[in-house]
C-alpha cells in the first residue's frame, strides 16, 4: 500500500474508531451501566477531534473522509446520547420524554447537514453556527456523570429535559462557535481554551465527574455570551 492511500487511511481509522466506542456505549446504555456509556461518548468526542486534525495536517482531506465523519456524529452524538438521555431518565416522561429526545435526535442531523454544506462550499475551516453536536452530546453525558457523583439518588428528572431540549436548541440556533484552529495558526481565543484544556486535564484525574461537566459548560456560555456582545456592537 503507497503512502499516498496510507495518509488517506488513518483519519478513516480514528472516525471509525469513533463510531465503534459509540456503539458500545450504546450497549453499555442498553445494560443500565449510563455513566460508563456517557464516558464511551467522551472518549468518541476525543478521537472526533482528532480525525479532522490529522486530516488537515497529512492534507488528507476527502469527500469520503467528510460523508463518514457526518455519518458517524450523527450516530455518536446525536442517536447514542439521544436513547442515554432517555433510558436514563425521560422515558417516565412517557410520550413528553419521547418528544424531547426525537427533537434532540432530529436538531443533531439538521446541524450536521447544515455543516455539511456549508462545508461543501468552502475548503476554508469556518466558525460553527450553532453549537456543534459534539458538544451538545458532551453536556448530557457530562450532566449524568455529574449526577451519579454529586446529585447521587436525586435525579433531577425534570432538568434533564431542560439540558436536552437547550442543547437542541442551540445547535439550530445562529450562535456563533469558533472551532479551536484555523488552519495552522492558533487564534488568542483559541491559546485560552487549549490552555484551559490542558489545567483540565491536570485535575481531572481526580475531579474528572465534574471538569468534564466545567468545561463543556464554558465552551457553550462562551458562545452565547459572546453571541450577545457581539450583536450589541453592531
């Protein structure tokens, strides 16, 4: 096999990584076991960011490489953590629960094939518009994490259904949410969240149930906030 194939190969490999971690955290949610599916959903959002990555830096992007990641976040941030919400907790809401998690499912596939696109016609990587499904599936698996520690037997039924549908929400929204690079240059907004990353990762080792949680959290209100100030400027 020539390089030239090999370079086109490995960011295929981590996507489809990507998807074979969701879909054992699918079985993971169909055994009742919800907070290690919601930590499968975060390892899936790890090797997410970095299929694109290496894409860009082996300059091995293709329209197959782009169908396979959309396919696969479709499956790995909108389907799983769709049915984890609702196992976990909104199937009591009956018919409700059922609505919430198909809006969520259906705003997840309206993001990604408005991405998808708006991809399609420009090579030049953008700002997201509306929060980007990873993130959006990152809050709910991070929220159920958060609650087997701290929340422990009161589940708070009700505000997951709340997080579901502002998560849905957002992802159809116009808020603008800048991607952490552009190109090979990193942006001052960018250095500040990859430097948050990084004092994460040195405390989530025995605060991982709730920096997970922290930092999903900021990423999200930083869109909005910024959302807000910029169109006071206008």
């Amino acid at each position: 096999m020539s390089w030239q194939k090999i370079k086109y190969f490995i960011p295929n490999l981590f996507t489809a990584t990507s998807l074979i971690i969701a879909f054992f955290a699918l079985r993971f949610i169909y055994t009742g076991n919800f907070v290690n599916a919601s930590w499968f959903i975060a390892i899936s959002m790890l090797l997410d960011g970095i299929d694109g990555k290496i894409a860009r830096l082996l300059k091995a992007q293709s329209k197959f490489g782009a169908q396979f990641d959309t396919l696969t976040d479709f499956v790995a941030f909108g389907i799983v953590p769709g049915l984890l919400v609702y196992e976990f907790v909104l199937a009591k809401f009956g018919l409700i629960g059922s609505i919430t998690t198909i809006i969520y499912i259906l705003c997840g596939g309206y993001r990604l094939t408005r991405f998808s696109l708006k991809n399609h016609k420009s090579n030049v990587k953008q700002s997201f518009i509306g929060l980007p499904i990873p993130a959006a599936a990152g809050t709910i698996a991070s929220a159920i994490i958060f609650n087997q520690y701290l929340w422990k037997k009161i589940r708070l039924a009700e505000s997951f259904m709340v997080i579901t549908l502002v998560v849905a929400f957002l992802m159809i929204s116009k808020i603008e949410y800048l991607p952490l690079d552009k190109g090979n240059r990193l942006s001052k907004e960018s250095k500040f969240f990859l430097i948050m990353a990084f004092l994460s990762l040195m405390i989530a080792i025995k605060y991982s149930y709730i920096i997970f949680l922290i930092w999903i959290m900021i990423y999200i209100f930083y869109g909005i906030i910024r959302h807000f100030i910029l169109k006071k400027k206008e």
